[in-house]
C-alpha cells in the first residue's frame, strides 16, 4: 500500500517475483522450528545476527543438506561438518 502511495509500486516487477519465487519453491522444501531450536538460535554466540542463527537452527532441524546465503559470512562460525552452507551461485552450480 505504501509503495503505491508513494507511486513506485510496479506490478510487473511482483509479478516477476512471484514467477521466480515459485520457481525456487517448485525445487525446496520449506521447513519450520521448534520451540528448542529457537532457544537454541537465541542462545548461539557463533551468530550476531539471531535471525540467521534461527534459519540455521532451523536448517539443522530439518536435517537439510545446504543453507544457502548470499551472506556466507554470517555464517563461518558454525559447524561445517553439520550442514554446508553455500552461496545461490554455489547451489545452482552444483545441484542444477
């Protein structure tokens, strides 16, 4: 609504979005969090970011093969014998 107020709203930009959105979704499994896992991520020094640290937490969880980031910084802390983390030009180089 904002963004048509203040005339910068264009559709076809969202409906690109969606189209490669879906794209994406049609290749992975969206996955969720416990309780644990949250206390988990909020309790991680390895993270300085917690919302990274949730996706992680929530990564482990679900026993996903990669998390990819387009901030591989954010997680060179972390076990890299428990999930690969991977950038989307990694992911779409070795998997597609």
């Amino acid at each position: 609504m904002e963004l048509k107020r203040q005339g910068i709203h264009r559709p076809e930009q969202t409906i690109k979005l969606r189209s490669t959105l879906n794209t994406i979704l049609s290749m992975v499994t969206s996955v969720g969090i416990t309780h644990k896992r949250l206390v988990q991520g909020v309790n991680d020094a390895n993270f300085d970011d917690i919302e990274d640290s949730f996706q992680y937490q929530s990564a482990l969880q679900s026993k996903c093969d990669a998390l990819v980031t387009i901030n591989l910084r954010d997680f060179e802390n972390v076990d890299a014998g428990k999930i690969e983390i991977m950038s989307p030009t990694e992911f779409v180089n070795k998997y597609l």
